[in-house]
C-alpha cells in the first residue's frame, strides 16, 4: 500500500494534501479547545442564599446554600434527623466535598448511603433554584485518584469494625497482639453503634444490686429448650457465662450501660436482664481510642475481599479494598471476621429467609463480605437462614409514611389477614416484636391489617385503651418513668389525613364494600368477605375459636364501610445464622475441623440460635460484644 500512494503522489498533490491536514488539525484543535473551554467554564448562579428540604430516612433534611455568580461557597445543615456517628458526619463529608469540587458528581459515603444521597438532593434543588445547571454539575469529571498498593504485617487482623470486631481487636490486644481493624465504613461501630440499643447480660453487678436472681443456667436451659437444640451448646454456655463480666469489662474502656426494665409488653414480669447503653457513640470512640494507646490500627474506608491461604491450607492474612481503589494486603498470623452477617444484601435475604416482600432497618454495609469470603476457603454453614425478624412496617420509601399514625394502626392487635385474604393469627403476637417478625415471614414477609371506617373514627378522636407495642419502648428509652403512663393509646387525630397520604403512596387501600377493598387489594373477595364476619362475629362474642385470640385485644370488628388496609412487611434487622466455629469461635470446615488461623464473631458466626431470634432483649449485641471477646482472646492466645 505505501508503494502505491507513493506512486500516485505529485507535488502538487503533496502540497494540497499537507495544507488540508494542518487545516483540519488547525481548525480540529480549535474546536477541541472551544469544547474544551466551555466544559471547563464556571457554571452560572443568581447570587445568593437559598433554602431547600428534602425527604431523608429519618426525617426532613433543610440546608441553606450560598452561591456567587459562579461558584457554592457555603452550605449549611439547618434541620435533620440523621443517626447520631454515621449520617450526620457523612451530611458533613458530602457537603465539604461539593465545595471543594464545585461539582455534584461526589461518590456517597459507605455506610451511609441514604444520607448522603439526601445531602446530594437537598443542594442539587437549591442549584436548580439558583438557577445552576443541575445536570451538568453531576455529570462534571472527578478529579483523579491514583489507587496505591499497600502491605502490612500485623498479629491480629479484624475484618469489620462494629460490636464485635471492636471487641475482638481490644480482647487481642489485652493478650499483647498488636491488631489491624478494617472497617469497610467511614465510622467504626455498624449495626452495634447504628442500631442497637443495649445488650443482654446474666448475673451482673447491676442485676445483683437490682435483686435479679436470674441464673446462667435458667438461660441456658431457656436457649437450648428455644432453638429446639438446634444450637451449639457449648458456645451458648461460653457466651452466658461471660456475659456478666463483659457489663463490667466495657465499663473498662468506656462503655457505661445501664440496667432497663423490660420494653415489650409480653415480657413484663419476666427476668430483667436488658442494659442499654448510657451514650453508644461515646462508646465506641472511647473504645477505639483505648485501641490506640494500646498499639492498634484502626482502617477506615477498608473492606475485606479475600482471605489469604497457604500450601497447607492455613489463613495468613486478608486481601483488602482501600477507599482510592488499591489493593492492601495485610499478612497476619490470626484472622477475625467481623462483618456483620448478610442483612445488608436483598439478594441472600431474598434468598436464605425466602420472602417476596420485607423492610429493613438492618445496617447497610452487612452484605455478607465475611460469609463469603469464609466460604471460598471451605467453611462449613451453621443455621445460616436465621434471620432476626422484629415486627414489621409499612413497605415506603417515604419514611414520613410509616412513622405516622396510620404506621401505628400495625402496632395494635387489630385483624390481620394475608395475601389470600384470609386471617392468619392471633395478632396479640404484635405485642412481641420477634415472634410479630416470625408471624410476618411465615406470610412471606407480607399481609395487610384491616378495619372499617367506625375503628378509624373511634381511633381518631378518642384513642383506645389498646396499648401500642411500642409505647413501652418509646418512653423506656427516653427515660420516662413508664409506671406513671396510662399505656393507652392517645387519639390519632391525623388518622384520615394519614391514611389518604398512605393510600397514595401505594402502600394502604381503601373500599366502600370489603368486595371493592379486596379488589384494590388484589386478594380474594369471597375470603375477605369471610375472615371480616368471621373476625366481627367472634368480637362480639369475646371468643375467637379460631387463633385463639385473648378477648381483652377483640376490640373493634369489621363490619362499617368505608373500608380500610394497610399493607405491612417484615422487618429485617439481623441475619443470626452464618458460618460454623466451635467454643472458642474458631471458624470449621465440612469435616468439622478449624481452619487454623481463621475466626469470626458477631453476626458472621452461626451456633447461638435456632431458627429465629429467641425473645430476649440484646441478644444480638450480647453475642456481638462476648463472641468478639471470646474470639479475640483465643486468636491472641494461640499464637503462643
């Protein structure tokens, strides 16, 4: 080919062919650079301050932004409702970032997703009033991070950094390790500093001085009995023998809790052995700077990807993600995996807890990370479809949706039918948040509270002497004296307005004949039309041959329309089954034998339960705290 265009080319030619090209290079580069010029220009604003609200998950989120006639240059929270440690940093991080970058196009904070999207919504509505190009701001280039490759030698290396993995690096540390904690969030503490509210311990000094008497061994014979035996025994007994004096050894490093009385209805008159933490975020930042002063390295930002393994089949370090995309590689001689468990993932709890349909206030960065990785070098599963499963809420994505009045219509023991129409169980069980959870599941996570327009007007105007499930809760924690509460329910004068807002957003319906109500409910007429005579007949005679249900909760039948349904969904919070370990947290293979080097605690480790969450308060985070001590001593100690 070069033979030919030699052949045809003449001078001529040459000069004609050299001109178009430095034209077309000239005229190409100028056009580049223009483009270039205007996507690089500075966006244009109307000067000023402007105000705009948005819904986040826990409420209105207002921020005030200042604008030049080309640049942000302030941004100010003016009202929120973010958690405490997780989401009111991360409203802060984003905010800092879009000043920095002038631009929307910044990623979102791990762990706190939800909140930094709404940070991103709240200042992308004052742009728009400002009359900024929305869309361009979040399409603008990122500025570029070099990722970097790091590797780190340590002891101990912590995979996850909330309840357990906290208590894990500080048990080894104790032991004289020195530690590495990865935490894939910005913040350390998870599920235990988000969610949790306290933790489950048996014969404390707190319990003592209260005049409990309550044993380790009625627990354990309670667990054992409950999970139907389908526990590991020796871990349960390990775990509440040592519950006691881990009230006292969190004290140590700054964890104060105190002793509740019991929050839920159904568990009134049972043993007290709920402590709920004084301040959880000064705990855990009181926790970590104990860390510190004891050599340990505490990575944010860091998720596990991969366990390390040897020739022979030994765990020698972990693989990890840091937040510029590098590769960080830390070899260690004891691995502890504290990740939290799955609740996290739609996909495995759509697949191990099996439902169409469920809500979630379960930590988001739980995704299974520790499972998983378990599982690639042969860990073996224990219970691994448990799930805790605690009451259920109206399926919206507007929070203001199920935090209002007609989200508390499914906290009273009104009738309850499934997708089919038809009633399912006494809904006294609403008055026990786990078992409420495990009633849910066994409808596929999904079923509907019906009532007639006579409860909404009663309810409305007068109250009912019912007791909401979570009233306890509610006035437990805010530190009101529950002995002084009528415990009834006051009127829900928004009730009408409620429901409106909830029948619009999907989520509740509405019939003048329970025949109209089933159609818009998409479940079967001929059967709700039974369970509502059904249900009406056995409120007025005070018994419930079907379910069983106490008379004291057969308040209201279902007999005048217009006629009302309110979609409700499990709520998820926990998985509690997860990978195999023995007494000493030791993670175990198919043949029932340690992969030496490898641990995990909290909700990666399976053994403590059955099927389902047992009605104790705190187990979970009791499990958090005592396995991740457990663990932490046992990696430490077999180093020697």
């Amino acid at each position: 080919m070069q033979r030919h265009i030699r052949k045809i080319a003449r001078p001529g030619i040459m000069f004609l062919v050299f001109t178009l090209v430095f034209l077309g290079c000239y005229f190409g580069n100028f056009q580049n650079s223009a483009v270039g010029a205007a996507s690089k220009a500075s966006p244009s604003y109307k000067a000023g301050t402007y105000t705009s609200t948005v819904k986040a998950r826990n409420g209105d989120l207002k921020v005030k932004v200042t604008f030049t006639s080309n640049a942000i240059t302030d941004i100010t929270v003016v009202e929120e409702s973010e958690t405490e440690g997780l989401g009111k940093p991360a409203l802060k991080k984003i905010a800092d970032e879009i000043l920095s970058a002038q631009h929307l196009n910044v990623d979102v904070v791990s762990g706190a997703t939800s909140s930094s999207k709404s940070m991103l919504e709240a200042v992308a509505a004052a742009v728009k009033q400002a009359g900024g190009n929305v869309d361009a701001l979040k399409k603008a280039k990122k500025a570029t991070v070099v990722a970097k490759n790091e590797e780190m030698t340590t002891d101990v290396v912590v995979v996850g950094g909330g309840a357990s993995g906290t208590a894990a690096a500080l048990a080894a540390a104790e032991k004289g390790a020195k530690v590495v904690v990865l935490e894939k969030a910005a913040t350390p503490g998870g599920a235990g500093r988000f969610l949790a509210e306290g933790l489950l311990a048996i014969q404390s000094d707190q319990q003592k001085k209260a005049g409990e008497t309550y044993t380790v061994d009625q627990a354990f014979d309670y667990l054992t009995k409950y999970t139907h035996y389908l526990s590991n025994g020796e871990l349960t007994r390990n775990i509440l023998e040592q519950s006691a004096s881990t009230i006292d050894w969190l004290a140590k490093y700054g964890t104060e809790t105190k002793l509740m009385e019991n929050t839920q209805k159904s568990h009134i008159g049972l043993p007290v052995t709920y402590h709920k933490y004084v301040d959880k975020n000064k705990a855990f930042d009181n926790m970590y700077a104990k860390l510190k002063e004891m050599g340990g390295t505490l990575l944010t930002n860091t998720a596990g990807k991969e366990l390390i393994k040897d020739q022979a089949g030994n765990i020698i370090g972990v693989i990890a993600q840091k937040a510029d995309g590098g590769k960080l590689t830390v070899h260690a001689k004891k691995v502890v995996l504290a990740t939290g468990g799955y609740a996290g993932s739609d996909a495995m709890i759509k697949k191990y807890l099996n439902v169409s349909n469920y809500t979630t206030m379960a930590y988001a960065n739980n995704t299974g990370d520790g499972l998983t990785m378990a599982q690639a070098v042969g860990a073996d599963d224990f219970n691994i479809n448990a799930v805790a499963v605690h009451s259920a809420l109206i399926p919206s994505k507007d929070p203001s949706v199920w935090q209002g009045s007609t989200g508390q219509l499914l906290n009273l023991p009104l009738m309850w039918v499934n997708r089919e129409g038809k009633r399912f169980v006494d809904e006294g069980v609403v008055y026990d948040f786990a078992l409420w959870g495990n009633a849910a599941v066994a409808q596929g996570g999904e079923y509907y509270v019906v009532l007639d327009d006579a409860t909404m007007k009663q309810l409305s105007e007068q109250g009912s002497d019912l007791t909401n499930s979570f009233e306890k809760t509610y006035l437990v924690g805010a530190g009101v004296d529950t002995k002084t509460s009528t415990g009834k329910v006051a009127p829900m004068k928004d009730l009408y307005d409620s429901m409106d807002k909830t029948i619009k957003a999907g989520a509740a319906f509405k019939g003048n004949t329970i025949e109209e109500l089933a159609k818009n409910m998409g479940v079967d007429a001929a059967n709700l039309v039974g369970a509502a005579a059904d249900y009406s007949k056995s409120v007025k005679s005070g018994k419930d041959s079907e379910f069983l249900k106490n008379p004291a909760y057969m308040k209201y039948s279902v007999e005048k329309g217009p006629f009302y349904a309110v979609q409700a969904a499990a709520l998820v919070e926990d998985s509690i089954g997860g990978i195999r370990v023995n007494g000493s947290l030791q993670v175990m293979n198919g043949q029932f034998k340690p992969i030496s080097g490898l641990y995990a605690v909290g909700c990666d480790a399976g053994g403590l339960y059955g099927d389902s969450y047992p009605t104790f308060e705190g187990l979970t985070l009791s499990f958090a705290f005592n396995s991740g001590r457990l663990g932490g001593y046992a990696a430490a100690s077999s180093m020697k």
